[in-house]
C-alpha cells in the first residue's frame, strides 16, 4: 500500500474513535510549601490502559493525513504516560523533567488550518510535549513551531511543571488560547472553556455571586467544586496534600463511569493511580526507571491486580503486545458503538508504528 494513502487511512481509523467521547475528565493543580501535585479523572465507558516508560533519545514521527506534513522530532525526556490505544498515543502523563500533560473533551475546540508548521495529531500532541519541553512556558510557545491536525478530536489540554506552572490551553476559532499565571486564578479543569467555567463559577454563592451552588456531576458544577476544594485547603493545609488531593478526586468522580483517577506529586517524583475495576492505589517511583532509549520500553496494566509500590512489576513491553492492546482497546470501542469496523490491517499498522522509531545518541541523562 502506498505509504501516504496507508497514513490517511491510519488517521482516519484513529480519527473516528473519539466522536463518541464525550468522557467527563477534571484534572487540577494543588500546591502548599514547595509541594506540587497534579489529580486527574478519566471517565468514561473503559478503564483499560496501560502505563508506559517512555524513553529519551528516540527519533519520531507524527501520523497525519496529507497535505499536512507530518511533525518529526527527538525526545530529550523520558515520561511515565497512561496509552489506552498503545505505545505514544497517550492520554496523559509526566515526564523526567516535571512536566505534565493531560487531554479533555472540549466540543468548542477549532484547530487551526494548515499552515506551514508541521502536524501532529491530538494525542502525539501530548506525547511531543512530553519528549521535547520541560516547562509550561516552553509548550505554550511550541504552537510557533507545530500545531495539531485540524481534524483531530475536539480536546483542551492541562499543562503543569515542577515550578508549580499551570496552564490550560484550548483551540478556539482556529488559534491557540492560553489561561496561566493571572488569566488562571483557579488552577483547574473539566470539559468547558475555561472562560465559560469561570463565568459559571463567580456566579455562584460559594464564591460571591447570586445563585446557589449545587454539586453535580456537570462539567462547570464539577469545575467550581474543585476551585471551592482548592481554596478551603489553602485555609488550613492540615491534611497530607496527597491525602487532600485523592479526595478531591473521588469528589468530582462521575457515578457508573469507568476510568481511572490519577495524582502526579511533581515534587516527590511519583505517580499514583487507581481504576473503577481496581479502586486500591498503586504507587510508581518516577525516578526509579531507565529512561535511555537503550533500555527497553516498560509497561505494567492499569488494573494490575497488585497494591502498593509497583515500581518494580514493571516489565518490558513488545510489539506483540502493543499490538493486543490496540485490538482490545478498538474491540472496547466498537462494543460501545464507536470506530466499529475498522480494519485489523489499520489497528496493526497504528500498533507497529513506534516501534518503527530509532534509537538515537541524546535525551536527559
């Protein structure tokens, strides 16, 4: 097949998993005296995932439909991220340096037109950052240099680093729109523009305005419950702010929702994370791992069935089996009316793809 109309048919496939998506995420940034932890909900019909080590020093390649040229770039970082498609699609993650990325739904989102910059699409999106930069600022200004498809899947993203750094960036009307610093007084996230949500949210009692708040599990209710959480541990951070961040957490958790709830502590280098299927916390030590690309790729099961300190289950991660879960996750997808019969031949191609990429002299030491 030829190779440009095998890249149009792999985007496509890929493109048609998430119309459906229309999952309910809250991802939040809470700090007190040096300390920076990052919690994440992914909700949705699955929680099936794999969490990967992702390694530095790996040349790479963006799959796109033509004309757009496809992005190419090296990482310098290696990132612990959390794939449900496989390898280098991943919905969120943290890399050697602090940075962190997470995507969700955002039906507003416009990306831009093609231009001259090269393409990736939404989901390499994250995993570019993650290989390239070390600092919210760093990708913010990545947009003069890379933009993403315009057909990928309508999505915001929350960036966060180890300064404590945050921001939300969206793509509305075809341009990048950035909340940080003063623009973001309420480091937080759910599934409407920030601009609306913080709308919503001084409009409520809670915080000054007119109209009683009232938890839900809707997307600006979420929103302002977190900020509400946020603010009342600024008052008296007696609580271990992991502690206090897992229950934020499981406050905004959408009942008879599968996914899994995650909490990056930037500071202490280590990821936590747990699923509906298999609710007991795994921790994983961020610094514990070999993230030159000499070194093989890592992986353990989001529902592993083992509690506590998982560093060390982790084991190395194939083709094969990059190749099996793809195919479970698109079996997943089409159960619940969603990218139904796409080829094996294109769920193959996507699953073999990085393991394409080369090894290469480089990256974070």
């Amino acid at each position: 097949m030829n190779i440009s109309i095998r890249f149009t048919a792999i985007c496509i496939a890929v493109l048609l998993i998430f119309p459906a998506l229309l999952n309910a995420c809250s991802c939040f940034l809470i700090e007190n005296d040096g300390n920076v932890v990052v919690g994440r909900n992914f909700d949705w019909f699955s929680g099936d995932a794999v969490v990967l080590v992702n390694k530095h020093g790996v040349t790479k390649y963006a799959l796109v439909m033509p004309p757009d040229t496809p992005a190419n770039w090296q990482s310098r970082y290696g990132s612990i991220t959390v794939n449900q498609i496989g390898r280098d699609w991943p919905m969120e993650g943290i890399n050697e340096a602090g940075l962190f990325v997470a995507n969700l739904w955002l039906s507003e989102t416009v990306y831009p037109e093609p231009d001259q910059r090269p393409a990736v699409s939404d989901l390499q999106w994250i995993q570019y950052q993650l290989d390239v930069n070390k600092s919210v600022d760093e990708v913010i200004s990545s947009d003069s240099v890379i933009r993403i498809a315009k057909t990928s899947t309508p999505l915001h993203f929350f960036v966060a680093d180890a300064e404590g750094n945050a921001a939300v960036i969206e793509f509305i009307d075809g341009r990048q729109v950035v909340h940080a610093g003063k623009d973001m007084p309420y480091r937080t996230i759910t599934n409407s523009t920030y601009d609306n949500s913080l709308q919503f949210l001084q409009e409520q009692d809670i915080f000054g305005g007119d109209s009683a708040f009232v938890q839900s599990s809707r997307s600006r209710n979420r929103f302002v419950e977190v900020a509400s959480r946020i603010e009342e541990y600024s008052k008296q951070d007696s609580e271990p702010i992991t502690d206090y961040a897992t229950g934020i957490l499981d406050s905004v958790k959408i009942p008879k929702q599968d996914g899994w709830s995650c909490m990056y502590d930037i500071t202490g280098k280590t990821m936590s994370f747990k699923s509906v299927e298999s609710p007991e916390i795994r921790t994983v030590d961020i610094t514990s791992f070999h993230f030159d690309c000499s070194f093989p790729v890592q992986y353990i099961d989001l529902e592993t069935d083992k509690v506590g300190d998982v560093t060390s289950l982790f084991k190395d991660y194939t083709v094969d089996m990059n190749i099996k879960q793809a195919f479970e996750c698109f079996k997943i997808y089409s159960e619940n009316g969603v990218a139904e019969n796409t080829p094996e031949s294109v769920i193959e191609a996507i699953a073999r793809q990085p393991f394409g990429f080369e090894c290469v002299s480089g990256g974070e030491k």
